[in-house]
C-alpha cells in the first residue's frame, strides 16, 4: 500500500546541544514507536518530513520508513512534529508503526462539495462548524478526506456527523449528533434609532440658528 519512503538514520547524541548540532547538518532528531516495540531514536530530513505532511493524505498517509543499516522498512504514519514558532522550520518529528491488519482510530478532514442552495440563491452563509471526525478502519481504508455535498441544503438545514456517506470499511467514531455544516439566514443590518432626547437637541438647535438668522435680517433699531 506504501508508495511513499523515508530515509532516516539511528540517532546516538541527545539533549539540546547534540540536536542542535543536528539540525546544522539539514537534519531533525526524530522517534520511532509503537506496535509493543522498543521505541528508536532517528535523525530525519526535514524536508522529507514537510513532503508528507504537505501531501493530500497529509499526517495519515502511510509511508515506508528505511532505517540505514537495516535491511527492513516499516510501515508507518506521522503521529506528531514540532515547528518553531517564529521562521516555521520543522524541529521535530514522532512516527508510530502501522500494523497493516489491525484497525485503528484516527482523524480524518471533512471536505465540502459545492455552493449550498440557501447560500446562491437566499444570501445565507455556509457556517463549517466540524472540519474532522474520528473514524476507525484498516489502514488500507484510510480516505484522504470524507467529502461532504451541500448543494441541496437550504437556509436552516443542516447535516450532522451520523448523515456523513463514508467509505466501505469505515465506520464513524465521533458522536452521530455533531453538527457538521449548516446554512445561516442572512445578516439584517439594523438601523440605528437616534438616542432619545438627540432628536429634540438637534431640533432645539436648528430653532436657535433660525432665531439667530431671523434677527439678523430685521437691520438696526430705528430711533
């Protein structure tokens, strides 16, 4: 099933100097684990770790992990990594082995298929609450994404996480009752009302100005 490969090397220096000095020669300090195996320190190239993650399966692509020095690969996914806040670089990564005949749970990213019908022709807005649900299955089944059609929904319709059409083989984890996407009614701009007691200022003040004007135009007193 594993198209994608990764090259890593055992890792044998730890702590921040050691990493440091890793990550200077283009390389992260990794781990490997899982399966009820001893867990093994590795020092991977980040880029390949960022192709991965960049890629449509994302962290649930399952890739081929080669080891130097080991005849072996193994089957594994990215479980976590670690970016440095300020310039994104990678700085770390976790990889659990996958064992291809055993189900597991994982989180899989909701996609949305077209424009809803409340949103072209009523003005509402589409409002994605729920962008990832837990499902389980055999890592053969694993889908990309889980893509939701809403065309058909209409302002105030709604499709929760149990109406979700999933693939053969995978079965929903998360609650039935989560709402996944849902159309708004439009947004009605209110209008303003003048605070009372402003409307007679302003009329008390246009009286002034008028007063003001009237006995302007009257001339001098005559004697």
């Amino acid at each position: 099933m594993a198209s994608l490969m990764m090259e890593a090397e055992l890792r044998t220096g730890f702590g921040k100097g050691p990493n440091r000095q890793l990550r200077r020669a283009g390389k992260i300090p990794a781990i490997l684990y899982g399966s009820g195996k001893d867990a093994v320190p590795l020092a991977v190239d980040p880029k390949s770790v960022i192709s991965i993650i960049r890629s449509h399966g994302g962290v649930n692509t399952i890739f081929e992990l080669g080891i130097s020095g080991q005849k072996t690969k193994e089957n594994v996914m990215i479980r976590e990594f670690q970016i440095e806040p300020v310039d994104h670089a990678m700085l770390h990564a976790d990889f659990v082995r996958v064992a291809m005949d055993k189900e597991m749970t994982l989180m899989v990213a909701i996609e949305l298929e077209g424009i809803a019908e409340g949103v072209k022709t009523g003005g509402g807005t589409l409002d994605f609450i729920t962008r990832s649900v837990e499902i389980s299955c055999f890592p053969k089944d694993i889908p990309e994404t889980i893509v939701v059609n809403v065309e058909a929904l209409e302002i105030g319709d709604y499709i929760r996480s149990a109406s979700l059409q999933l693939p053969d083989g995978v079965s929903l984890v998360s609650d039935d009752n989560v709402v996944v996407v849902h159309v708004l009614e439009p947004k009605v701009e209110e209008v303003e009302e003048p605070e009372e007691g402003a409307e007679g200022a302003v009329e008390g003040a246009e009286d002034a100005g008028a007063s003001k004007d009237d006995s302007s135009e009257e001339g001098p007193a005559k004697d």
